[in-house]
C-alpha cells in the first residue's frame, strides 16, 4: 500500500536502504516498476538525495531507510531539508507494533528523535491508516511552508494484506497555510516602500519555492527598488541586473551591506530573518523606520525582528497583489540608485591573485563562462560555499542548492546525485571542499552505478578552510584541529569507486580539465589544489554589526 | 494592550498519543517560560483542551501561540488575556489536622484529613499559606483552566 500510495503521488524515484524492519515493503518493490529505486551507501545520502532532487524538480523527494540506525542516519538530512524547507517525505521501518516500547531490536523512539526536525511525523501502527497518513504526509509536505515529513511503519502494518482506497489529501482541521495575503496589508506595503527615500527588497528561498521571481523583477523594476537576497534566496533576482544588490548578511556584498544598513524601508520576502543575514541584530538596518516581512509562515513575523507590516501568504501572491498598487519611483530615487551604485565601485568583489596559487574565484569564474544560465549548482558547506554564491551570476532561480540554514558539511554530493536523476536535462555540478567531500563519498558508487553525470569540482585546500579562516581571523590565530593533509589520493579514490578524474594545479590547466569533465557521459571528479590561504570576503566578524564588515586586505 | 503579565492560551488540540510530547518538545526546545499547562478532553469527540499560561512579555506569547499554531495537531490557539476571563485550579491537600474554618475560603472536607478547594489561583495560594502550619502531608494541584467570561 506505501508504494501504491507512492506511485498515486507520482512518484518516480525513492532513494533508500533495506533492513530488517522495512523488509516487507522491499518485497514488494518489485512489483512496482514505475517506482526507480537508488540503493545509497548510507541512509545520509539516501535523505540528501531526496532533498536535492525536491529542490532541482519542486517535486517531494522520497527517502526510505529501516529502523533503528536506519531511521538515525537519516536525522542530518531532514534536519537539513527542515531548515531549507524542502518538501520530502521519509519512510521508515520500525519493529512491530507489539514490541514497540521495549527496546527490540534495532529500535529506536524514531518519532521522538525527528519530532523538532520535521514539519510533522507519524507512526503508523494499523495498514489500514497507511493510505490516509500517506495523503496527509504528501499534502503536508508539498503545500503553505514546505518541508519534511517522517512515516514511521511498523513491520507488522507493513505486512498486511487487502484492498485500499486511496484518496489524495487536501485539508486537515489543525493545518491550515496562508496563501492569500490580506489585500490592505499587500497595498500598504507598496504605499510604504513608495514614500520610502531609500528603499531595499531582500529575497528569500520562499521567492524561489513559490516561483515568483517574475512578480519580484517587477514590483522592483516598476518601483525602482534594489533587490537583494539571502543565500538561499541567490537566484531569486537575476545577480547582474542594475538592481541587483546580489547577496547580503555577514558574508554578503558590501554593497548589499551598505545598502541594507542606510535603508529607511527594508521589505523581506520568504525569509527568516536568521542571523546569517543579520550578523548583530542591534546593529542590523539601523536607519530603517519601516520592516515590512512578507512571508507564508505567520511565526516568522517577529520572530527574529518585529515589522511594522505583516503580509503573512505566499510570496508570488502576495507580490501579485501589490502589483496593480506599484508606481513609479519618485524622480530623487536615482540619488539614492546612484550612491549604490557608488557603494559598488567602492566595494566590488575582490580576491587575490598574485600568489602563484590556484585561486577557487578562477575555478568558478571559468566554470560560469562555459555554463552561463542553463547548469545547476550544488555548493557543500563552508568556504566552498560561499564563494559559489558569489562568484557564479546566477540569472535565473533554482539553479544554485546549498543547505543554508543547517549548513550540513557532506550535503553537496548526494544532493548533486539527487539534482540531477531529478533534472538529467540539466548540467550537474557538485562544489565541495575536500573535508565535507569526504563525509559522503561513498555516495560515489551511486553515481557510478547509475552512470549519473555529476561534474565533481572539489575545491581542495588541505584544511577545513572556513574554521581555518575563522580561527585566524577571530580566534587569535590559533590553528587549532583544522589540518587535512592526511587525506585520500582523490585521483585513486575516483579510480577506485570507478569514474575518471583529473588534477589541477594552475590556472591554464582549468580549461583543459572542464573540457574533460564536460565531455564525461557520466561523473568525473577535478581535483583542484587551490590556494590553501583563500579566505572569504567579505565577512563580519563574529559577534559584530554588519558595518563591521573587512574585505580583502589590500595587497593581499 | 497590556506587556508584562501572565497570560493565558486557550488551545484546541488533536485528541492523538504523543501531542503533550509535540507541545512541551517545542516549548522546550524554543526556551519559552511556561507556568503551567492543563489539558482535558473537549466536547468534541477526538479534540482536547488544553490552557497553558505564560510568563511573558506579549512578543514572545505571541510567537509561543503562532508556534504552537504552527504544529499540524493544534488546531486552534486564542490568547484570552485580554477581557474578563474565569480561571480555576483545584487543589487537594491531606494535613495533619483539619482546621474548623476551611469552609470560610470555600473549601470542604472531601475524605479523612483531606480537604479540597476550587478558586483563582491566588486564592489557591492565599489558602496554602493558611493551612501550613496545620502540617501538610501531601498535596495535589491541577493548574488553571479558564475561559473567557462572556462568549
């Protein structure tokens, strides 16, 4: 019945693990045809793939693991969808109902153990509630915020037999998602963001989730409104437009800074708020007079900073109806467009280029010559990370997944496995440092297996170059547990899981070596010596305001 | 609107195992002050009521209610501060000796030594302090449960 449910739902893929405890729903896969299943070396990456594939398509990423450890090894990945909002939905075994609650084997208090890092999770002790849940748990996911939901099974539910009906969910008394914002709230936030002298509009993953960078480019364009966005939200207003303020928080632009900081009206769309973005939250936007936060999920609102306006829907619809509202800028608007401007030439993005060393910007800035618009990135965690966000011009959203929120280090490369089984149209490419790389290699055999192209560009500077970075420039300079030398020969370890690789050392070997990997049919793996001193900037430091922000020191 | 002062939270919940477990996790985890919770089933067959109060300024009540509200399981959450409410708590206490005057507080004797008491939760208070020096033995309190005064 679970994969009948599955294929109703359309379904095309679960990734997943068998063990005791799911057993039954094993032996019936079979039968299922339809139903691609990818066998993951670790119920990790099983959760990473769904989630990258959730994130590539817009559809629910399916992942299935046994009870016990099983279910355990997936917690990291839901944490990680949960954080970002990633609509998946979870199958775990458990053991019988009759032994539930005596430590049987393998079992573990899966509900429990998930409950604060899922959007709602079930235990299903009767099949005959397995068709209902099924619904609720494909409804609950995909609608209002999306996010994971955990189906805990029990064998014995698992086992039985007999004729269901199943029929999609599509309400439930205690859940109820604000799509429609209130149309006063929606027009007085125009009305605001057109008296305003300095206006600014941050973009969130909720723009991307909700599909409504077309409304945004245009309450910004017919208002004459500088958009920025949050890394999740990169992608959501095209990085080079005139507007474009490109990413802001602690590690953002400095003229997103700049422009965040003087700001008198500050409208948030499908954000958090979260500290990333505000670096010291007594010091964030302090010229602001008005918040304005428009966001689907009503707990956002003063969560982290009390607006003054509140549009609590989703992100296209409420950018809809501030539409027929917008005017044109006021004719001092070009002041203020003019001293961004000014902020851009005084604070452009910088890196160093004159020690001799493969720099990871030239890496990047060549890949995005060769892909422009069309190729999905999937950054990992750390330094890695952000210089993918910012030095790769993202025009359109959904082309750049990273886990933002929960900042999982070993995400990049089963959710680049997971992006591209879901978008085989798409060119993959996997961005990681050599240490989160390590964290779920062993999802290599996956790629291989499955033949799936997935261009690996790892970034490999022999140490945990963030904590590297951090502990340098904030923590006296201690380098204290952040020395990878002792790693894997990664031209061997790619021959040993089976694909082909290839090493680079200096600028001119860049090319020859995307040739290579762009001509692969399935994974290849570039494995980039890069400056092991590159440091991210701009960044704030720790603790600090976001007009603390340091840049590339000079002559670096 | 008043600021800084209990308040109160009148929550419908889904009548399930493990939702006491969804509410005191997310209260746990999100670090929020609550004093008591109640909870008892409602008319309706397969709901509960729950109240819990909440030592808080109104900012952080409200994200305690739009938290709550964000759990599937929770069906309706209503700050009823504002406005006349009544609020009850029952308490049961076992002493040493009975004093004779328990009824002046609207008390009764419910069993041997055992007296029980129904009222506002200062009352509830004012009348602990009066019996403690008859020896108490044992004591049981219920929390509140209220509900706005007019409907």
């Amino acid at each position: 019945m679970i994969l009948e449910a599955l294929e109703r739902e359309g379904v095309e893929i679960i990734f997943g693990y068998p063990g005791g405890a799911n057993l039954p729903i094993y032996q019936r896969l079979p039968a299922h045809p339809k139903l691609k299943h990818v066998l993951v070396r670790h119920e990790q990456g099983a959760a990473h793939m769904a989630d990258g594939y959730a994130r590539a398509t817009g559809r629910p990423g399916v992942a299935m693991a046994t009870s016990g450890p099983g279910a355990l090894n997936m917690v990291t990945g839901l944490a990680t969808a949960f954080m970002d909002s990633v609509p998946m939905i979870a199958i775990t075994g458990q053991v019988a109902s009759r032994t539930v609650g005596t430590d049987a084997f393998q079992e573990s208090d899966v509900i429990g153990c998930t409950q604060s890092v899922t959007k709602h999770n079930y235990l299903v002790t009767k099949a005959d509630d397995i068709p209902r849940i099924m619904a609720e748990a494909f409804h609950i996911a995909t609608t209002g915020r999306p996010g994971p939901v955990l189906i805990d099974v029990c064998k014995d539910a698992q086992q039985a037999e007999g004729e269901w009906e199943y029929t999609s969910c599509s309400a439930l008394p205690g859940y109820r998602p604000a799509f429609e914002p209130d149309a006063e709230s929606a027009k007085k936030a125009i009305e605001l963001l057109a008296q305003a002298k300095r206006p600014v509009i941050l973009a969130g993953h909720g723009v991307i989730l909700s599909h409504a960078e077309e409304e945004l480019l245009e309450v910004a364009e017919r208002s004459g409104t500088p958009v920025g966005t949050t890394l999740l939200g990169v992608g959501a207003f095209p990085t080079r437009h005139p507007l474009a303020l490109h990413m802001t928080g602690f590690m953002g632009t400095g003229w997103n800074i700049k422009a965040v900081q003087n700001a008198d009206v500050l409208m948030m769309v499908g954000m958090r708020v979260d500290d990333r973005v505000t670096a010291k939250l007594s010091e964030w936007a302090p010229k602001a007079e008005h918040f304005i936060h428009v966001d689907i999920d009503a707990s956002e609102m003063g969560k982290n900073v009390r607006p003054h306006l509140e549009v609590v829907g989703d992100a296209k619809r409420s950018l809809t109806a501030m539409l027929p509202h917008v005017q044109p800028p006021p004719a001092d608007r070009g002041n203020w467009l003019n001293q961004i401007d000014l902020w851009r030439e005084e604070h452009p993005l910088k890196y160093s280029k004159s020690n001799g060393h493969l720099q990871p910007q030239d890496v990047l800035i060549d890949m995005y010559r060769r892909c422009r618009d069309e190729a999905i990135v999937v950054a990992d965690v750390g330094q890695n990370q952000i210089w993918a966000a910012l030095w790769w011009n993202y025009t359109k959203p959904g082309l750049f997944i990273n886990s933002g929120g929960s900042g999982t280090m070993g995400f990049a490369l089963p959710a680049a496995i997971g992006a591209k089984m879901g978008r085989p149209d798409k060119d993959v490419w996997c961005v990681a440092g050599e240490g989160g790389f390590v964290m779920t290699a062993q999802e290599l055999s996956v790629a291989v297996e499955h033949q799936v192209g997935v261009k690996i560009v790892l970034l490999n500077n022999f140490s945990l170059g963030m904590v590297r970075q951090f502990q340098d420039d904030f923590y006296g300079g201690v380098r204290s547990q952040v020395d990878l030398t002792q790693m894997p020969d990664f031209l061997k370890l790619a021959e040993a899981y089976g694909l082909p690789a290839r090493r680079v050392h200096r600028v001119e070997e860049i090319g020859p070596a995307f040739d290579e990997a762009q001509k692969a049919p399935g994974p290849f793996l570039i494995d980039f010596r890069i400056d092991p001193e590159a440091n991210v900037y701009p960044i704030v430091p720790l603790g600090k305001g976001l007009n603390d922000f340091w840049e590339l020191p000079n002559g670096a | 609107m008043v600021h800084d002062r209990l308040r109160v939270l009148a929550v419908t919940v889904e009548n399930h195992p493990g939702v006491m477990s969804r509410v005191s996790g997310l209260i746990r985890r999100r670090g929020f002050n609550i004093q008591t919770i109640t909870v008892g089933p409602s008319t309706v067959e397969g709901r509960s009521r729950m109240t819990l109060t909440v030592d808080a300024g109104y900012a952080e009540v409200d994200q305690v209610a739009k938290q709550l509200d964000r759990l599937i399981e929770v069906i309706s959450v209503e700050d009823i501060t504002e406005g006349p409410t009544v609020k009850r708590e029952l308490v049961i206490v076992r002493l040493e000796t009975v004093p004779p005057v328990v009824e002046q507080f609207g008390a009764r004797k419910v069993g041997d030594r055992i007296v029980e008491l129904t009222a506002d939760t200062e009352v509830i208070e004012d009348f602990i302090e009066f019996l403690k020096p008859y020896g108490i033995q044992e004591l049981a309190r219920t929390g509140p449960v209220a509900m706005r005064r007019s409907a």
